[in-house]
C-alpha cells in the first residue's frame, strides 16, 4: 500500500508535522509512506472555472498541484493533518482539497483515510466542523475511514513533544 500524507501545516517541525511523522514511523515497517508538506507546494485555490472538465483534467492554473494529482494517483491511503485555524484546517491545505474538483480525480483509486488534526483549544467542538467535512468526503469519494487523532491544548511550536498522542499517531500508523 502507498501511503500519501498531506501535511497542513506552515510550520516547519510544528506539531502537525511531527504527529505526522509518527504515524509515517509507524506505518512505514509495512508500507510506503511519503509526506508532502504545504510549505513546500505552490497550490492557488480553485478558480471555479470548470475548464478541467472540458481539458480532461487539466487545470487553467499552472502550479504545483500537477505534482500532487500525481501523487494522488499513486496513493492507496491518504492522511489528511492539518493544525486547526478557526475550527476549520488550514487555508493552504483547503487550497489542495478544493483542487480535488478536477476529472482527474476519476482515476483516484484511494480505498483508505485517516485524520490528524491539532488545535490549542481544550473545547469538546473543537473538531466539529472539520470532521462533518472529512466524513462527507468519505462518502464521496468512497473511502474507509481507518482512524482519528484529534489533539487538543498544543499551542507552541514542538509543544506536542513528549505527549501520548505521537504515541498514538504511531500506533495507528503501525495498525494498518
Ligand atoms: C491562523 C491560526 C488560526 C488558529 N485557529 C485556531 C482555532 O480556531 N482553534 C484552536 O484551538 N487553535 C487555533 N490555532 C492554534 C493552532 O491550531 C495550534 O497552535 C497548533 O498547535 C498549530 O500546529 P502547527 O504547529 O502544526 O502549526 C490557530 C493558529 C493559527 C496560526
């Protein structure tokens, strides 16, 4: 199984980034794990235009997501982790999924799903509107949902360090 991880995340060794890794640690003894991170991609949010479904999938922008929709391809599973930015994930990696609105994802053959996601707050919503998100996604797409970790009260760069939840990222990583 090819494991495709999405980090949402800016910030370099952030708290995403490092509950990603773990799950990557954990998952990578039995499968092949790649981490994008979108701090390192160059993707404009979707102009709405439609002209990918007349192109047969290719986008009128030209930028970075030609690399991704390549990944996609290749991808079984995909990890969505993103920080929370006002209850909703990051804008960069909104930018990506809304790029999903493509043909292209017709030749997706993603079966598996699993989501990551840290926020300061210590509110029991804290997760609401992004998980009413992912588990439409699901269903549109058709996929499994194969676990969660939802971390609350990490605020400061590497603040996540430390806690049971990159041991818990891991173990799910290594449950696959
Ligand atoms: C633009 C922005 C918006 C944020 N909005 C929220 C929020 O709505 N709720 C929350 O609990 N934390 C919020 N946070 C805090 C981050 O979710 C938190 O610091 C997280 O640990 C950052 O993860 P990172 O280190 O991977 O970037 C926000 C942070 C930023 C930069």
């Amino acid at each position: 199984m090819n494991i495709l991880i999405i980090n949402g995340s800016p910030r370099k060794k952030g708290n995403t980034e490092l509950l990603a890794e773990a799950f990557a640690k954990g998952a990578s003894a039995q499968y092949h794990v790649e981490m994008v991170s979108v701090r390192d991609y160059k993707v404009s949010p979707c102009l709405g235009c439609n002209a990918c479904f007349k192109t047969n999938g290719i986008c009128a922008q030209k930028d970075d997501m030609v690399l991704i929709y390549e990944k996609m391809n290749q991808a079984d599973m995909l990890v969505i982790a993103s920080p929370v930015y006002f209850y909703g994930i990051s804008a960069q990696l909104k930018a990506i999924i809304d790029r999903f609105h493509n043909p292209i994802r017709d030749s997706f053959h993603i079966k598996k799903m699993a989501l990551l996601l840290v926020g300061a707050a210590t509110l029991p919503e804290l997760f609401d509107a992004i998980l009413t998100e992912y588990n439409l996604c699901l269903k549109f797409f058709e996929i499994e949902d194969v676990g969660k970790v939802l971390v609350r009260g990490i605020k400061d760069k590497g603040d996540i360090k430390g806690t049971h939840f990159i041991e818990d990222s891991y173990q799910l990583g290594a449950s696959l």
